[in-house]
C-alpha cells in the first residue's frame, strides 16, 4: 500500500494506493506550523486500520511543509521506501522551460499522470488555491502554462478588498445573469472561471497546433467540481491525478 501526499498551499491531499488504484483519500488544511510531530500524529489517524504501508511519495508546494514531511518519514517511516519528487528525481517527464525548478512538483506529477493514462498531447487543468493550465507536447514533454488565481482565492480576495462584497458558499447560481448579490459572484467565480480556463486552452491548442479532436484535456484538483461541467473544453475529469503521478514517479524510482 502505497501511502501518497500531495501538499498544495491551502489543502493536502492524502491518499492510500493500491495496485494503481487510490483506495482511500483525505484532504486535510494545509498548515505551515504544523510539526513533523504533528504530521506523524495527523498520518497515524488517518491510516489506523488500514493496511501496512509499503511505500510512501510525496509533492509540496509549501517547502516549509515538504521541510516537515522529510522529517516525518526519516523518524517515522525509517524503514519504508519512499521518494520525493523533486528537481532530479527521474520521472520520464522532460520539462522543457526556463528553469525546471521553479515548476511545482504536483504540476509534474499531474502532467506525468496525464500522458501516462490519454498519451499525448494534453492539457491539464488543476483548480485549488491557484488555476493551473498546463501542456504536455506531442513528443510527451512538459512545456509549460499558464497560473490565474484560483476560484476561492479569487473570491475571498474580492470579498475582503470590497465594501459591499461578501465571501459567499460556491455553488451553481441559478442564471449567468443573476438577480442578486450572492448569484452575481457565484456567477463571475464559476462561470467567469470556466470561460477563463476555455479560453486559455483555445489559445493554447491555437498556439501549438494541437488537433481539438484529439488533444486530451484533463480538470483535476478539489475546486475542479464546480467548473467541470460549466466548461466546454475539459473532457475529462481526474479527481485523483496528482496521487497517480506520485504512484507513478515512486514506481520509476523503486
């Protein structure tokens, strides 16, 4: 059983793996302050019952977290195999921008999932605390995106920057044109970001002649339900991407 985590910069998604396929999943805040201590408490929790752990792989986008994980497995999990996905850690993913270490790691583990279950090329597509657009080539190398804000940050961005906004539930409003406050920015967030995320996916399929018949678009992230089916462009939905990238760096480099 393999035991993955995924620290995005306001949740982290734990799941337990077996076989390829995610048996059980978490998703808990993701809290800078917390100690390797506290960590170790949090993972003991949540695995009681479940089957030993064979294996372990982790991302972060939080390096203070990721700082903790590593002490975690070093105290914790001695004896169990485990891998980090960082800058030098084989994955089969060529990045080819700029300067790969600037990339996050759940961006390379979402994209490595991606290729390995449509092929190539694809686009993903990845809705937490920042809207990730990102674009595997024909030849199946990670090439770059493109990051907006994400649909909460965006939200409560407005609703603590403006007088008479307010942070509100986000759900699907009842019309595009909506008859009140409370619709209006369910509206703008929802169906304001699935627009965004289409037209940066025409731009892009524009931009590198990709075939729109053929290109696979994948939405993971836990924001990804709320634009799913509003977009025109995301084809398929992958709740778990990033775990499956994990699974699948930790069997490359085990």
């Amino acid at each position: 059983m393999l035991l993955a985590v995924a620290v995005e910069n306001t949740r982290t998604l734990v799941g337990l793996i077996f076989e390829g396929t995610v048996k059980r999943h978490w998703w808990v805040g993701t809290d800078p302050r917390r100690t390797a201590d506290e960590w170790a408490v949090l993972l003991d929790g949540l695995l009681a019952g479940e089957s030993p752990v064979s294996g372990i792989a982790v991302c972060s986008a939080v390096p203070h977290v990721l700082h903790e994980l590593r002490d975690v497995v070093a105290r914790y999990y001695s004896e169990v195999p485990s891998v980090v996905v960082e800058p030098g850690v084989k994955t089969g993913l060529p990045v080819l921008v700029d300067n790969p270490r600037e990339v996050g790691t759940d961006r390379i583990a979402n994209a490595l999932a991606a290729v390995n279950r449509y092929g190539a090329p694809c686009i993903v597509c990845d809705f937490g605390t920042a809207t990730t657009v990102d674009v595997v080539n024909a030849n199946g190398a990670f090439i770059g995106g493109a990051i907006a804000p994400g649909i909460e940050t965006a939200v409560d961005a407005l609703g603590a920057e403006a007088a008479q906004l307010r942070r509100v539930e986000l759900v699907r409003p009842r019309s595009v044109v909506a008859k009140n406050t409370v619709e209006a920015l369910q509206s703008g967030a929802i169906f304001g970001f699935a627009s965004l995320v289409d037209g940066l996916i025409t731009r892009i399929i524009a931009e590198q002649s990709f075939d729109p018949a053929t290109v696979a678009v994948v939405a993971t992230g836990a924001l990804a339900p709320l634009v799913v089916d509003e977009s025109e462009q995301i084809k398929h939905h992958e709740p778990f991407l990033t775990l499956q990238g994990l699974h699948q760096a930790f069997a490359r480099n085990r």
